[in-house]
C-alpha cells in the first residue's frame, strides 16, 4: 500500500509521484514494513519505490519458528530504494540504520531481508551495545 498527500500519475512511464508519502507491505510470511519520505516515486504496481527526502523504511521485529527473534531494522537517510515484494532497500547515499539497540552509518548500503545480509560501504562506522542476559 502507498499513500501520500498528493499524486500524480504519468501514464508514458506508467509511474506514480507521490508528496508526503506512505509505505506499508506484509510480506506472505507476515512480516511488516513501514516506509516514509517527502517524496517518492513509484512503478505502477508499487513493487518498486525510490524514496527522497528524509526517507526511513523500518522492518518490524518477526520471530520466524525456530530461529532468533528479529529486532526492529530501520533505515534513514535522504534517499532509500525499496522493492517490497522482494523484501530488499538499498542507497548510493548516506544512510543510518539501526538495528534494535545497535548503530550503524554508512556511505551506502544494500539490504536482503530474505538472506538477512546486509553490505555496508564507504566510511562505515557502528556501535554494537552488549545484549542483556535473563
């Protein structure tokens, strides 16, 4: 689902540019994903998003049967590209990500929910806060 204050649609390009937009998509094993930016832009069945301008695309946490929870994983920065379906986000630009209490920044990055692989370049730096233990 995207929403936003505004749209326009250009049907050469069959393209939908959205103000103040609204990303939301659950994956078929029920994980959620939220987006956010001042402006998008978008193929017509919303399976590609290019978002600009203070964009954040967050992954709630999941726990899938057998394995480790996943804690929150949230992207910010001035341009994110997301492709929903494929559970994937990437940026040629600056981003920050934060996963649960962990902090990372990066000159850019490329993201694979599906493999949980994530490959930071440039001038990566992060802060990895111990876990608690019960």
């Amino acid at each position: 689902q995207i929403e936003g204050s505004m749209g326009r649609h250009y049907p050469d390009t069959d393209t939908l540019e959205i103000d103040n937009v609204r990303m939301f998509a659950v994956s078929p094993e029920g994980r959620i994903t939220r987006g956010s930016a001042k402006r998008a832009l978008s193929n017509a069945d919303g399976s590609e998003v290019q978002m600009f301008g203070n964009a954040v695309v967050t992954r709630e946490p999941f726990v899938t049967a057998g394995k480790q929870p996943q804690p929150q994983l949230q992207f910010q920065g001035e341009f994110l590209h997301a492709w929903p379906n494929e559970e994937r986000v990437s940026s040629n630009q600056p981003v920050v990500l934060t996963r649960g209490n962990d902090r990372f920044t990066a000159d850019s990055m490329q993201y694979s929910n599906l493999d949980l692989v994530m490959k930071l370049q440039g001038r990566v730096r992060g802060t990895l806060q111990p876990s608690r233990t019960k």
